[in-house]
C-alpha cells in the first residue's frame, strides 16, 4: 500500500458528505474523487473537497486509481455498487446497512473474500465517546445481565405523513434498529440467540413507527430495544439512552455522548462522565472517529472496526425483526 491512501466517496448525501470530510482530515489520505447520480451534488461537494466529481461508478473508476471507497448511498444499492468495486481491487467501506437481506449481504462477503480485498461496516455509535467509555468500563464488571436501550428521533425522511408513506415498510429496522442491534452485539460481546419484536404502524401496509425488539443471549443475559419516530427532529436532545447492568454495576450512556453514569451496587455514590469543552464528542466526530479507524485498517490491512461478517450478520437480526414483526401482526389479525 502506498504512503498516501487514494480514496472516493460513492453518494453526495449528508452521510457521504461527512465521509468526504473525515477522508480530507486525514493526513495519509487523498480524497480524489465523489460521485452522485445527481451530478451537481456530486459537483458542490467536489468544490468543497479539492476532487473530482463523477456521475456513476463506472466513470469514476475508469478514470481515478483508487485504493478504497465509502459507499453512502441509499441502502438499496450497497451491494451492486460495492460488487463493482471489489472486482475494481478496491477497499470498500459501506454505511449501514449492508444490504437489506441477509442473502445478498453474505455473497458480498463472500465476494469480498474472494477478491482479498477489505469489507467494513460503518457502525459509527461503536466510536461515540459516550460508548466507548462504557465499552471499556465493561471490560471490568462481570457479565452483563441487561441490557435496554431507547432511539426516538423523527429523522427528515419521515417528517411528514406524505413521506413516510413513500418509504418501505421495513425502514426503521434498517436505518434505526440496525444501529441498536450492532451496538447491543458489541456491548455485551455477543450475538442475541432469540429475538422478538412487536410494532406499530400509522396506516395498513406503511411503515412501522414505533418498535420493541426482545433479545436473549446465550449466557442469560437479556436486552430491550425501543425504536420509535415520535421523538425529536435532528439537532434536537435528547434522543438515546442504553442502560447495561452488570454482575457488579450499573453503566447509563445519556443520548450517545452527553455523559455516562455509573455507580458499583455496594457503592455510596455515583460518578458521571461528561466530555470536556475541547472534546470532539458529537455524532459527526464519532463518524470522523469511525473513518478515520477505517484508513488505518486499509493502509495495514488488518481487520475493519467492523467487519463486513459483522454487518452480514445484523442484517440477518433485522431480517428476525421483521419477521416477528409480521409474525405478531399476523397474530393480532386472526
């Protein structure tokens, strides 16, 4: 690998925006080029970055020798888009979720593998200061007992009863639970082995607003999940909160990165956690934290923050979500 990492950023959007962002900070890293169907996105980032813009992969690749890519594009077209690219020789970093089935995530991983080139999963929350923090603490506490955790937030895409009605029905199991599910995995340290879920919708047929998702993992522990699209728009708080019991404490993660509460049960007191003025502690800086993770994993080629195996395997839990969800709704209409 050379020195100086090329890379390319596939989707114009808020998220490739910030992966545009995290690849210009980086000092080993030449952002060389972004692409966007939509061309003039593509052109007003491209302005902002020092690269160029294309309209389509294909083009991007016959022109610029890259060595790895983000994918930010509707989830949809994750796997097409990093199909080529791998044929390409090329790194691929994709944002959640991998796929929308399990199928078609574990032949990208075999792909993947097949090519010996890297596959990650952009799971950012695993790079919050809040959580990371928590993570550490763990390391320490025993085995955990619980695990709960809330997400209501009224994202843009379904700010309106005319948008929601234009998204598929699955979408908060894809772009919320999802990022509850890799996070339970990765704060207890294992997969769920039984999930089941619950929900409501606005309307017969539209999307799920608000779900409870039940987790039970093999050495006894159990876990709650709350998604829901009745909370805040974006830039408002607070939005999250996880709570982890222990064999010997409590750990409270307050919206991501606002603080962390912990207290032992034989202790007297509590202690908090809150970021300092000069830590970069909001969720942008955990995606830049993520990224940035990423790089150094492509220039040594060791393994990603989360690997493409990891994302095949929470698309296989929201696969078991959305499952029981029509399991449960099947079960209230008979």
């Amino acid at each position: 690998m050379a020195d100086l990492l090329r890379v390319a950023v596939v989707g114009c959007g808020w998220a490739g925006q910030v992966h545009a962002e995290a690849y210009t900070r980086h000092p080993r890293v030449r952002l060389v080029g972004v692409c966007d169907p939509l061309i003039e996105r593509a052109e007003e980032l491209a302005s902002r970055t020092n690269c160029t813009p294309y309209s389509s992969i294909e083009a991007l690749l016959e022109h610029e020798k890259i060595d790895a890519v983000s994918i930010a594009s509707p989830s949809e077209t994750h796997v097409a888009l990093a199909e080529i690219c791998l044929a390409a020789e090329v790194a691929v970093l994709c944002e959640k979720p991998l796929s929308r089935d399990w199928i078609s995530a574990q032949h990208l991983v075999h792909t993947a593998r097949s090519s010996g080139r890297l596959l990650g999963v952009n799971y950012n929350r695993r790079f919050a200061a809040g959580y990371r923090l928590a993570s550490v603490r763990l390391k320490n506490s025993g085995d955990v007992r619980f695990i709960s955790s809330i997400l209501a937030q009224n994202v843009p895409l379904a700010a309106t009863p005319e948008m929601r009605a234009k998204l598929s029905q699955d979408f908060l199991v894809f772009d919320a639970c999802s990022h509850l599910l890799d996070l339970t995995c990765f704060l207890v340290g294992q997969e769920p082995q039984s999930i089941y879920a619950f929900g409501t919708r606005e309307a017969p047929g539209q999307l799920w607003t608000d779900i409870q998702i039940g987790l039970h993992f093999e050495q006894g522990a159990v876990g709650s999940l709350l998604v829901s699209l009745a909370g805040p728009e974006w830039g408002q708080l607070p939005i999250e909160r996880t709570e982890i019991g222990t064999q010997s404490e409590r750990i409270i993660v307050d919206n991501i990165s606002q603080s962390v509460e912990w207290f032992g049960y034989r202790d007297a007191e509590s202690h908090v956690w809150r970021p300092g003025v000069f830590e970069p502690v909001g969720y942008g800086d955990s995606m830049i934290a993520s990224i940035h993770a990423w790089v150094e994993a492509v220039m040594q080629n060791s393994l990603p923050p989360v690997t493409g195996e990891q994302g095949a395997r929470v698309v296989g839990l929201c696969e078991q979500v959305i499952n029981s969800l029509n399991a449960q709704e099947k079960g209230m209409q008979a």
